[in-house]
C-alpha cells in the first residue's frame, strides 16, 4: 500500500551520513513512531542501469552505513528515489501491515 497523502520529502543527503542518522530523519520527517514500527529502506536503479539487466531486477535495500554509501555515491552522478516502506505498525490513521513513501 502507498500512502499518496504523506507526499514525498527531501532532504539533505551528504557524505558520511550514518544510516541510523538516515533512519532517525526518516522517522522525523513522516512523523513515524519508533516504537512497533519497523523500516525498511530501498531504491530502484535508475533506468540507465537497468537497460543491461534482468527485467525482474528488484530494488537495492538499503540496511547499513556501507550501503547508505554506496547510494550516496550513485546518487552523485543520477538522480534516486529512495522508498521507506514501514512494516508492523500503524503510520497516522492507517491500519497495521506496510506502507510506502517516497523520498
């Protein structure tokens, strides 16, 4: 389920930026409690890179500093949507199971 009221974010994405900093902002920034709420982090690969591969290539999960670098990195030379997708809670008036978000 993608939650099309919450709208996207942005936010500043700079090097060296720790991933339980970036889960902290996410939090914040959709206002989603920490307490039963779970995160999950993702990002597609831009279509320039997807041209070479698999058609059923699934998203990049983002789960550690290492890879939060490896995102900022690709992100310096082509544009990413990272998706926060919010497992076992509620986020605002919606009921429990997952839902999306992009950024």
């Amino acid at each position: 389920m993608v939650n099309t009221t919450a709208g996207g974010k942005l936010f500043t994405f700079r090097e060296g930026l720790k991933f339980d900093d970036m889960v902290q902002m996410v939090h914040e920034d959709f206002g989603i409690s920490r307490l039963g709420n779970e995160l999950e982090l993702s990002y597609a690969l831009p279509e320039s890179m997807l041209r070479d591969m698999p058609k059923d290539t699934p998203p990049v999960f983002v789960n550690n500093d290492r890879q939060l670098d490896s995102m900022y990195e690709m992100s310096k030379s082509m544009p990413l949507r990272l998706c926060v997708s919010v497992k076992n809670g509620n986020v605002g008036n919606h009921d429990q199971g997952i839902s999306s978000h992009y950024l």
